[in-house]
C-alpha cells in the first residue's frame, strides 16, 4: 500500500475527470455499478456504520417519475443519462452495528441519541458517496453529482418504503466530452488551508 499512484491514474479519478451534463447512448451494465459499489464500500467510515444506501434509476418509468422531481435546469441530463443513482443513507443504520461492528455495543451509542445517530449517518453517508464516485470513475464511468431536486418528493416515490433519507443524485454513464463546460478553477492549498 504504499506505491504512490501514476499520474494516468491520477487524472482519472481526479485532476482531468469532469462533471459531466451530457451523455452518450450507451448503457451502463448492473455488473458495473455492482462492480463500483464492491469496491467503494471499503471506505473507512465511523464504527463501520456504512449508513450509505443507492437506488439506481435506469427503467424508463422509474426515470420519468425521477425526472418530475428534479428542476428544470436537471431534466434533461437526468433523463438522458443511462443510470441516475439517488444517493441517501439509513437513518437507522445502527441496527446494523452488530454485524459491521461486534467489537462493542455501538448500536445503543446510536439509539441514545437521535441528534448523533442523524449526524453519524448524513456525515459519512456523504463520505461513502465519495468513495462511490470516485469507484466510478475507477472503472471507466463518468459521472454528474448534482442537488437541485425536490427531496420530499424523492423521498416519497423511491425511499419512503425503506425509510431512507435523500442526500443528493449522481448521473452515471459514459459522457459526452462535446457538452462540458469550460474546466472550473479551484481554490489553492494556500488559500484553503490552515497549516498550525
């Protein structure tokens, strides 16, 4: 673990990979998403709660009810992408601590505390979603994270029989380079971090 990655690798996952808005007419195989999701869950999270949950939206019914709930400036690049991935987590992700985490009695930290137990799994649902993206584009997938979306109405048709909370969705597929926007700057090291 300790051969420091190739810059081919590199700007992959990272420094040329893009947000993508567009998409070209090529599926995305359940074994690849299976694939990205096998690896992505050996993040690290808190006491291995492992809160992140997705629900992949490919079947042209289930994408138009997505679509309703999205805004107007997403409709489009969620309709045309091969996979939407809702991204939520398990508020009650605790009830899998004794499985994920035997070596203690995690659970009862969790249903102690709904402030914490929520705190727990948004935070690293958020980090596990990370890792899932960057999974992704492991395997050759692009992707395009994005909020703007009615939450309650996601919630309603695709989580509520689980009880899961939306975090926000992510476009899966193969982009098309031709609809990126002009690459973004980002902020530097100096200029956002603190050195003490």
């Amino acid at each position: 673990m300790s051969d420091i990655l190739t810059q081919e690798v590199l700007a992959q996952l990272f420094t040329e990979a893009r947000t993508h808005n567009g998409w070209q007419d090529k599926p995305v195989s359940p074994e690849l998403l299976k694939q990205a999701w096998d690896i992505a869950k050996w993040g690290p999270t808190s006491a291995n709660a492992s809160p992140l949950r997705v629900v992949f939206i490919s079947g042209k019914a289930a994408k138009d009810r997505l679509v309703e709930a999205v805004s107007d400036g997403n409709k489009l690049k969620t309709a045309s992408a091969p996979v939407t991935a809702i991204i939520a987590h398990d508020p009650k992700f605790y009830d899998q601590l004794p499985k994920l985490f035997p070596h203690a009695d995690a659970r009862s930290w969790f249903t102690s505390s709904e402030a914490l137990a929520n705190e727990t799994a948004f935070r690293n649902g958020s980090l596990q979603a990370a890792y899932f993206i960057i999974a992704l584009r492991s395997l050759g997938l692009d992707t395009g994270p994005m909020s703007g979306f009615d939450a309650a109405e996601v919630e309603k048709r695709f989580l509520s029989e689980k009880g899961w909370k939306v975090n926000f969705l992510v476009n899966i597929g193969y982009g098309d380079p031709a609809k990126l926007f002009e690459r973004l700057p980002r902020l530097s090291f100096d200029e956002a971090t603190l050195t003490l």
